[in-house]
C-alpha cells in the first residue's frame, strides 16, 4: 500500500516507532520533533535516532530553564551526535515584559502567567513550526486533565493546520521508564530529586505522593488551567 494513503484509523494502532518511520519517510525534512528534553522527549530522540540519525530535533531555550536540563541537553548531544536547533525567545520582547511585570510574574496571576509563556515559550515555537509541515510531541494522555483524549495524529489548528505526531499517546509512566532503562538513554537528573515533569526552573516544583504527574508545574494554579499554550486548542482528524 502507498505510505500516503494509509488511513488514520490504521496509523492510530501503530507502534511508536512505526509511527515515527512513517511519518519520517512521509515529512523528510519538513518535519522535527520538539523537545524539552522530558522523559517522552528522550524516549522519542533515542527512537528518531535510531530511524534516521539526521532526523530534525529542535527546543525552546526559555531562559528560565533549570541547570540540569541544560546537562541533559549536551548529554543528549554528546551520546546521539545530533545538530540540536535551538530557539530562544525575541529580546525585546523579552525586556518589555521583565521592565513592565517584573522578574516572576507569572505567580500574580494566570494571564501574566500566560503572557511569560506566551512571550518565551509559544512565540518561539511559531517561528520553529513555521515552515514545516508536520511536528513530534511526546505528549501522553495519563499525564493531566488536560491530554486525556489526544489522538496519535492531529491537525494543528493553532499552527497553520500542520500535522502533530503524538507517538507515545498510550504509553504509561512505567513503560517511558522501561524503554529508558533498557536502552540506556540520558535523562535529567531532577527526575531522581521527585521532579517527574520539568520545565522553566520557577514553575516547576516536586509532587507529592499520589498527585498526578504534572502536579508540580504552575502547582499554584487549578488543574484545568495548567498548558502553556504550546499544546493548546488541537483538534483531531477524525471524530
Ligand atoms: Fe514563564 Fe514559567 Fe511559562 Fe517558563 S513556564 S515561560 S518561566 S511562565
């Protein structure tokens, strides 16, 4: 059968790794994935990898990440001997809304909180998806409130209609880990100090134990709240 003709009904039951073969050979050089160097990320690097080592892989530099993801970073690196694309947010941008809001706005309210990330975080990524035509997530639906129905394929409203790739929709926590263990791939070491989800260093905090995982990201703000807008407003192909 023609790649390009494989219904989404049948993509949505492949594995990850058959998702991601397809969808390289399908996109070439038009399509990355975007990461943040998560545990999903680094599973998903190890797997692109692996497929095509010159696959496209690029991130968000937000300014505010923690030290240890910046390790993980040339860690990452180092191993795969990728060329990593990275973004950084626009400067004056950057110093209009620091001189106007101050340093940690983002704990006064959910729309400063969104204007920080809007301004360091979802501009960035409009510029890297701008001319591609399809993106890589690692997102997974037993993360949050927020991701329990995304689909293994999308449409990307918010970005020109371009197609997300969600390979790891399914997985559980325990099976990121497995896969991690098992091929050995670098992870940042705060997943060791009880951060399971990281991101910018003063939004993201350790979990107790039974809360869900993103738990610890804008932990001061209601659960339903709690997306950055990089992955908002989605819709899938087929309902
Ligand atoms: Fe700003 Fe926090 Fe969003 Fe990072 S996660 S961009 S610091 S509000």
């Amino acid at each position: 059968m023609n790649q390009d003709t494989i219904p989404i009904e049948d993509l949505e039951l492949k594995s990850a790794q058959e998702l991601l073969k397809w969808a390289l050979e399908k996109y070439g050089y038009k399509i990355a994935l975007a990461s943040s160097f998560g545990t999903e990320d680094v599973v998903l690097i190890d797997m692109l990898v692996k497929i095509n080592p010159t696959a496209r892989i690029f991130t968000i530099d937000t300014g505010r990440l923690p030290q240890e993801t910046y390790e993980v970073m040339d860690r990452i690196k180092e191993k795969y001997k990728i060329r990593l694309e990275v973004y950084y947010p626009d400067t004056e941008s950057v110093e209009e809304m620091v001189s106007r809001h101050g340093f940690n706005l983002f704990y006064r309210s959910v729309e400063l909180r969104c204007l920080c990330c809007k301004v360091r975080k979802v501009e960035s990524l409009n510029r890297a998806l701008k001319n591609l035509d399809a993106w890589i997530c690692g997102l997974r639906r037993e993360q949050s409130l927020t991701r329990t129905e995304i689909k293994k394929i999308e449409i990307d409203q918010v970005h020109n209609s371009i197609i997300k790739i969600n390979p790891l929709v399914d997985w559980t926590e325990k099976e990121v880990w497995d896969y991690i263990k098992e091929n050995d791939v670098p992870c940042n070491s705060l997943h060791d100090k009880g951060y399971p989800s990281i991101g910018c260093a003063p939004c993201t905090r350790t979990i107790k134990p039974g809360e869900d995982i993103r738990a610890g990201r804008w932990w001061w703000e209601p659960p339903e709240k709690k997306e950055c807008g990089l992955h908002c407003k989605n819709k899938e192909i087929l309902k």
